[in-house]
C-alpha cells in the first residue's frame, strides 16, 4: 500500500484534508520518506517522523508524545491521546501548527542521529 492508495480509499472530501496534511508534510521535511507503517501514511526522516490518519470524525496526527509535549499550549484546544491529535473535520486543520511540529520532530531526530 501506498500513501495515495490509503488516501484513495476515503470520501473525496476527507481526501482532501488528508492531501492538505500530506502537502504540509512534505513542505516542512523535504527529505522525509513517505511510507505506511502500523498500515497509516508515515512520514522517516532519521526514524519515524510523524504519522496521520483518517477516522470518522476527524483526522489523526502522531509526532510522538514529545511532538505533542513541546507544543501543549497550541494543541490544548484538540482532544490528544499519548502519541496523537485529533483535528475534527468541522474545524479548519492548524496547518501553521502542524508545520512547526514537523519542523521540531525533524531537528529532534536528526539531534538523536548525531548521539
């Protein structure tokens, strides 16, 4: 499975946010790897960057417990698990936010590379 062919299987509007997220991504690690792992869109970059994901009513974002300790403040308003993020359909997806935290996840693992 490819990262177009899980998108591929949503509603065409849930494949678009999925794409926004997907595009935010790419932009914010350029040399990440696109790949599925635990059969969700993955981005590697020096390990496991950030994964996301489709459900019901909302989408799913994974950029490890520390991506989410190091931005508490900005994600207080989204439900969180450990390792997750919940952006609702019915809101906007905080794309700047996401950016940022790939951006913090990409410095994180390449500090992990050098030790």
């Amino acid at each position: 499975m490819t990262i177009d062919s899980y998108i591929a299987t949503f509603p065409t509007d849930v494949q678009a946010l999925l794409q926004q997220v997907r595009q935010t991504i790419q932009q914010a690690a350029p040399n990440a790897t696109e790949t599925i792992k635990y059969a969700i869109p993955t981005f590697v970059l020096n390990g496991n960057l950030v994964h996301f994901a489709a459900f019901k009513h909302h989408i799913g974002f994974y950029p490890a417990p520390t991506g989410i300790k190091a931005f508490e403040k900005e994600l207080s308003p989204y439900k969180q698990g450990k390792g997750s993020i919940q952006f609702p359909y019915d809101q906007p997806l905080p794309l700047e936010l996401i950016t940022k935290i790939v951006i913090y996840r990409v410095k994180q693992n390449a500090e992990k590379k050098k030790k």
